[in-house]
C-alpha cells in the first residue's frame, strides 16, 4: 500500500512550468560565466562579430543612395508596354474605321507647283533632306512609313535596320531623339516627325499634343517646340489626331507653319473627316495621305494580308503609302516580306519619291 501512495503523490506532483525552467537556465549559465568570465567574453564577442556581418550588409542596402532613388523611381523595365499604366502609343482608336483607301494621280495645282519648286537660292526642307531617288515611273512605287518611333529603342532600332528605305517617323518627346534620328538615317531611311494630336476618343496622344482647345499663340508654340526637336526629316505626319485634322482653323495654323519651313505633310488618314490632305494641296503645301495601315490588328497573318493589300494596291494606282509601328508582328512581316519585293515588280521608296509621282513631279 505505501508503493501505491508514493506512486500517487508522484502524480500529483506539479511539474515546473516554462518560466521557473527558463528563470534555472538562466541562474545556471549566469554562475559558468562569473565562475568563467574569460570564455564567456570571448563567445559574446564571437557572437557579435557573426551577427555583426548580416546586419551590416542590410543596413547598406538600407540606407544606399542609388538604392533609395531606385525606390523612389519605381521598378525598371525593359520594354515601354511593360510600364503598368502608361498609355499604349498607337493610332487605333475605339470606333474608328481605317480601310484601305485607293485614289488616282491628280493635276498639280499651280500652288503646290509653287510649293515643289527647286530654285538655286531656296530648296525646300522636304527636297534637300529626302533621300536621293530617280526612278519614278519604271515601277509602282510602296513607300512603308514606320510610326510611333523612339519609345520602345530596342524595337525602333530593329524597325530602322530591316531592310530599305524605309520611312521612320519619330515622335518629338523621344528620349535621345537626335541620336536615334541619326541612326536611322544612317542606315537609308528618310525621316518624318509623328506629330501628336487630339483624337475623338480618349486615347492619350502624349505630351503637348495639339488640341483643339488651344488658343492659336499655345498652338503655333507646340507646333514650333516639336518642329525644333530635331532635324533633317522631310515633313510631318499626324499621330493619331482624329479630332484635331478635322478642326480646319487648327489645321490650317499648323500647315502654314509646316509651309513655313518647307515640309511636306502625310495625312494618315485616322479619320475619314480628315480636312488634312485637301488642305495641304490649297495651301500650296506638298502633301500625300496613307492608303494601307498595317497593324490596327496586331496579329502576324493580319499584317501579312494588309501587306498583300498594300501590293494590290500599288499595281493597281501605281503608289501606295503603308503606316506601320515597331510592333514585334509587324517587324517580323516586314522583314519576310521586303526582300521579296522586287522580284514582285514593286520597288521601295521613301516617301518623298512617291509624293513627287503621285504629283507628277520630277
């Protein structure tokens, strides 16, 4: 019986809960480091020398100046359609129809004779920096016009080194304009300005485009600031802009100015309402519009048939003008498509040579 209540009162028996164990341990590792305070010494500092490594490492992470101007900036990216947010740069805009657009060769007009007119003292802008090109009749003539140029670099400089010429707009707000412009040229292509303008929907056109809303001095300020970004281009063509090139009186500022510096305008068409093309001509100033878009569908098979639109119709008025963008579809078409082309009976050529056939110009 006494084995039995031992055994009982051993049951019984609280064990000692996590604090007194805690508060043992402590008492017990306190007396080994006074009984050896020079062991202990030696694993304290051992102990901060280790802590001591990782600590420090975040701490320059922390406090690194690059690296809070980094954060302060924002993550990088390597391609521009990867920023989130941002508008996407593009002439498609919601409820717009761009169809293919066929026209004859038309009388020139004695103002845009006028306009066309080499003379020993004056050459215009649009002559002197075109790019040199004799043969105007032999063949129908594809002048392919790649928009939306200097944003996305690493896809602009693909498009300017497919095979040419080519014509390379370039919009005005580009990072290293100049220098990208040069290497385009560089490479035989003829250079535009893509000028933003308000479109009917509410796509973002980019910085200082031209609005309707603008008083005429605010206007002629804008057109002139994007002018002046660069040199050595021919003449001007509209991004996007389905509002502003049916607005006729700020049409009708920005054409004056563009005649004032001997430029030629390419409408592209991204509103049938456009007043743009037949502006020009009663202005005296060279112009020529945009018969084909290539990639309003992003799609590789629908930039191949546009490209198959773009031959019918150059067989059939003996010039076309085809927008495109440094998308990766449409670079892809393109540099399947261009080496074939004259083996075809269709020649390449900038877009100054077929503004001087469709007016009969030499």
């Amino acid at each position: 019986m006494a084995s039995k209540k031992n055994r009982s009162r051993k049951a019984n028996r609280k064990s000692p809960n996590l604090k007194d164990r805690v508060l043992v341990r402590l008492r017990t590792l306190l007396a080994w480091a006074d009984a050896h305070r020079w062991h202990a010494a030696g694993l304290v500092l051992l102990v901060l020398f280790v802590a001591s490594v990782p600590a420090g490492y975040w701490i320059a992470q922390r406090f690194d100046p690059k690296r809070t101007e980094a954060a302060k900036l924002g993550p990088r990216y390597a391609r521009i359609e990867d920023i989130p947010g941002l508008p996407r740069y593009t002439e498609t805009e919601p409820g717009q129809q761009r169809n293919t657009i066929e026209e004859k060769p038309r009388a020139s007009r004695p103002t845009q004779l006028a306009a066309a007119a080499t003379t020993a003292l004056v050459e215009p802008a649009w002559r002197r920096n075109a790019l040199p090109f004799r043969d105007l009749g032999s063949k129908p003539l594809v002048a392919i016009v790649i928009d939306d140029v200097g944003l996305d670099r690493p896809r602009s400089k693909r498009a300017w080194e497919l095979p040419g010429p080519l014509t390379i707009s370039f919009l005005p707000y580009a990072k290293d304009l100049r220098e990208q412009a040069r290497a385009a040229r560089a490479h035989g292509n003829e250079l535009m300005l893509h000028l933003p303008m308000e479109p009917s929907g509410r796509a973002d056109p980019g910085p200082n485009a031209l609005l309707v809303s603008l008083s005429e001095s605010e206007l002629r300020q804008r057109v002139s600031a994007a002018l002046d970004s660069f040199d050595g281009y021919v003449g001007v063509n509209n991004h996007m802009g389905s509002r502003f090139t049916a607005f006729r009186p700020g049409m009708d500022t920005t054409l004056r100015l563009f005649r004032a510096r001997g430029l030629l305008f390419l409408d592209s068409r991204t509103t049938p309402e456009s007043v743009g093309d037949q502006l020009a001509q009663d202005l005296g100033v060279p112009s020529v519009a945009r018969h084909v878009f290539l990639d309003d569908d992003e799609s590789i098979d629908a930039v191949r048939r546009k490209l198959a639109d773009t031959e019918a119709v150059a067989r059939r008025q003996g010039f076309v003008v085809a927008i495109g963008h440094p998308h990766e579809a449409t670079i892809q078409a393109l540099a399947e498509w261009l080496p074939g082309l004259s083996a075809k009976g269709l020649t390449l050529a900038p877009l100054s040579a077929v503004l001087r056939k469709r007016n009969g110009w030499d």
